[in-house]
C-alpha cells in the first residue's frame, strides 16, 4: 500500500486463524521502528476497523510511529458492534471473543514480523478500550508473555457485572409503566446544570464524582409546572442511576452508579440522540439474549425480565470465561485476575479511565485497582508495574466531545509506557489537553498517578 496521509507505504496482510478470527496486519516498509503494536476493538466487535481513527483501538496510531501493527474482529463477523446474534448457542466463538482472538492473533503477529524483517520485534505493545481494556485484561492475567507494555483503557474488567446487572439496572429503572423512557435527551441540559451546581463545578467540569454528594430529591419539583425542576418520576430513575444496582436485600451488585459529572455523555449511551437511539439499552438485549446466560434464552428475551436476586449468580458460568475481574456482592469488593506473572516478567501496565463515563463507569476500575494494590502488599509496590490515570470529565474511551474534557486524542498512554518499559522511567503523571475549534489549545492538565492528586492542578 502506498504512502497516504500520514501513514508510511505498508506491506498489508489479511489472514484468519482457524476457525474464524479474521485479522489485519500492517508492516512499514520502510523505517519499521523494530516493535509490534497491536490493538482491541470495542463492544462485541464482529468487524475489522483496520482504519479507525484516533487512538482508541486504532491500529494506524502505531503504524504512523512506524510500528509493525495488527488488528482483529474477535472471532466473528457481526451486522455491527452491538449485534450478538452471532453467539446464540455458539460457545467456540465466545471462547473466541473472550479471549483466544488477542493471544492467536499475536502470535500469528510476532511469527509474521519475524518473517517479513528477518528479526522479532524488540518490544510488542498491546492498546485497547472497553472490551479492548477487558482484553488487555485478560492478556495480562492468562497470557503474561505476550505482550511487554499494555495500555488499558475503561476496562470493562466485569463484562457480566457491567453488561447485564448494571446495564438491566439501568434500563429498567428508567422505562416507565408505558414502556417509554422516563428520562430522555431533552431533560439530559437540564439534569446537566442541576448537577454542576451541586457540585459547585467550575466551567461545567466535575473533577472529582466523589467530592460530590449529588442529591436528585433537591432537584424535585415543589409544585405543578415547574421548568427548572425535575418529576417525582424523573427523581426516581436519577436516585436509581447514581446509587447502582441493589438486590431486594439492599446488597450492592456492581460497585456504584453513574458519576456526577458524567451527565453531557448521557446521550449516546443512555438516553438517545435523535434520531440515533441509546447504545445500552439495544446492547444489554443481544448480551442478555445471546451471551450473558448458559443456556442462551434467545431473541424472546426481554431486558424487563432480568431479576436482581435471581439472576446475578446464573453469570457465574460466563462470567469465568469471558472476566478479568469480578465483582463479589457478598463481600463487597473486587476479586481481580492474578498479575503476578506479568509483573515477574518485567510487564507494564499503563491504565486510563474517565471520571465522566457513564457506560463502563469508573468506581469498578478504581476498587479493582485498590484489590491489586492489597495483593501487590500496597500501592506503592503496586505501582512498580501497573500504574493508573483518572481524567476528569472524560467520556468513555474519550469519545465524545461534548462535555468540557479532553477527548481521546487529548492523552498520549503509549508513549508513557514505551519510556517505562524501554528506558525505565515510570509515567508520574499523563498530560491531559483540551483542543480549542481552531486547534489551539484550551487548557492542559497534569493526570496523577492514583492516588496521587498533587500535579493535578491546572
């Protein structure tokens, strides 16, 4: 393929491993930088986004660094990302998804480079987001080998936890007795101001959901006819969204809600965005239907089905093969995969998480973290290996632009890790950079490292 753009003249290979994980490699033909990088994909894939733009679960990032890099669809082909159709009574190609796509797909990678240049890579990176970041996940616990830095962006660590309990808590909290939406797209500005004012939030911006004690009962309407209030009905899904799901014992099924802060990225994910409709809601339904459960209840299934105290424990069977950490209501916290082998091998792991997502929202990222730094016997022993980044106000995998964060293109994760892994110097801190509409800059901030909120100041 010839030069383009900004991307180097590249060597294209498309290929499969048996049965059906499609993949892409991209090799420079000129000024390879001697390393492999190779990326996830996001929700249930089922494509090749081989020229995705941005970073997030972007093979051309590392090409235009003149990487050798490769991309994958998990092991199916789907209508779209939300479509599960394809797992319905298919456990080789949930296998597939959950983790054989990653590791089959870099090994075919490295033997390619090796044949291609004459010589393995020095170093072979591994970037993904959401399903990518469950990935990354998996890669570090089952197969510690394959990589020697990973970039994990909102992981979806918990994929049942998420997808079906918190994803179903959702749902149902706000479809009325009508089968409509109780909140919808035009009550999200509103919502949106009620909640920066609570939280005394400068330039709409909540740098921290946990310094914020969002209360929807003062945001309710004191008499008919209200316009800068909220019903009795729309309190109630708000309460519902920030406290979480809650088994009728009161037990927590997945840790905490919807962040405050997050309320500008309600549209794609929650409420719809005329006249696009809302992710979660369509895919929660294939997820429930095709993959959550063993057997598959099938396209019948209606997200108003799923019991809270019932069904969470009927996950278990899916929630070993497909997790790389699982949320245990019992005990209140998160039981990660082992890191330790990773960690042994000299493996770095840089995480990334926005404190405004609303989809793969951040509190289970943080007590996953707090658990591997119990493990690790602290955070600082923890931090010799694995290293995490809050940002404020950023959406899911840094999508969306509307909100007064940075985007995914705002965050440079991968050169952190190289100079971790390569000359030893672990990241303090990521630099966080808001783009004006002429492309200057509006403001940069200093991430810390987790916990660390020192060099967090504008």
């Amino acid at each position: 393929m010839p030069a383009s753009g900004d991307l180097p003249a590249y060597c294209r290979v498309l290929g499969y491993v048996r049965p059906a994980i499609n993949f892409e490699l991209r090799l420079p033909i000129e000024g390879w930088n001697g390393k492999f990088y190779m990326v996830g994909c996001g929700a249930f894939c089922g494509m090749l986004e081989s020229d995705r733009p941005g970073f997030t679960n972007a093979m051309n990032f590392g090409l235009r660094r003149r990487y050798a890099a490769a991309t994958m669809d998990s092991g199916h082909w789907g209508a779209n990302s939300g479509d599960g159709r394809w797992a319905f009574a298919n456990p080789v190609a949930e296998a597939d998804w959950a983790w054989r796509a990653v590791t089959e797909t870099a090994r075919v990678g490295r033997a390619m480079v090796k044949a291609y240049y004459g010589t393995e890579q020095k170093h072979a990176y591994f970037a993904g987001c959401s399903t990518g970041g469950r990935m990354a996940g998996v890669e570090a616990s089952r197969f510690p080998a394959d990589f020697d830095g990973i970039v994990m962006g909102a992981p979806a660590l918990d994929y049942t936890g998420l997808v079906a309990t918190f994803f179903a808590w959702l749902v149902q909290a706000n479809t009325g007795e009508d089968g409509k939406p109780i909140v919808t797209s035009e009550r999200v500005p509103l919502i949106q101001r009620l909640v920066a004012q609570a939280c005394h939030a400068q330039d709409g911006l909540v740098e921290d959901p946990h310094a914020c004690n969002v209360k929807p009962a003062t945001f309710q309407c004191k008499a008919a006819g209200g316009h800068d209030c909220l019903s009795t009905a729309e309190v109630g899904v708000l309460e519902k969204w920030y406290a979480g799901p809650k088994d009728s014992q009161g037990r927590q099924l997945y840790p905490g809600g919807l962040p405050p802060g997050s309320e500008a990225n309600w549209p794609i994910w929650l409420t719809g965005r005329p006249p696009a409709n809302a992710v979660i809601p369509f895919f929660v339904r294939d997820f429930l239907r095709y993959m959550a459960f063993e057997p598959d209840p099938g396209p019948g299934y209606e997200v108003t089905q799923f019991d809270f105290d019932r069904d969470p424990p009927r996950l278990a069977r899916m929630a070993a093969l497909y997790n790389a950490a699982t949320w245990d209501p019992a005990r209140g916290e998160v039981v990660p995969a082992d890191l330790s082998a990773f960690a042994r091998r000299g493996g770095k792991l840089v995480i990334w998480h926005g404190w405004g997502d609303p989809i793969v929202t951040p509190d289970f990222t943080i007590a996953w973290y707090e658990a591997l730094a119990r493990k690790a016997g602290g955070i600082e022993k923890l931090q010799g290996f694995a290293r995490l980044f809050m940002i404020p106000g950023m959406d899911h995998c840094g999508i969306s632009a509307d909100n007064a964060s940075v985007t995914e293109t705002g965050i440079d994760p991968l050169s952190a890790l190289e100079a971790w892994v390569e000359q030893g110097t672990p990241p303090h801190a990521l630099l966080a950079t808001k783009r004006r509409p002429d492309g200057g800059t509006q403001w940069q901030r200093r991430i810390c490292a987790w916990p660390d909120k020192s060099c967090a100041a504008p």
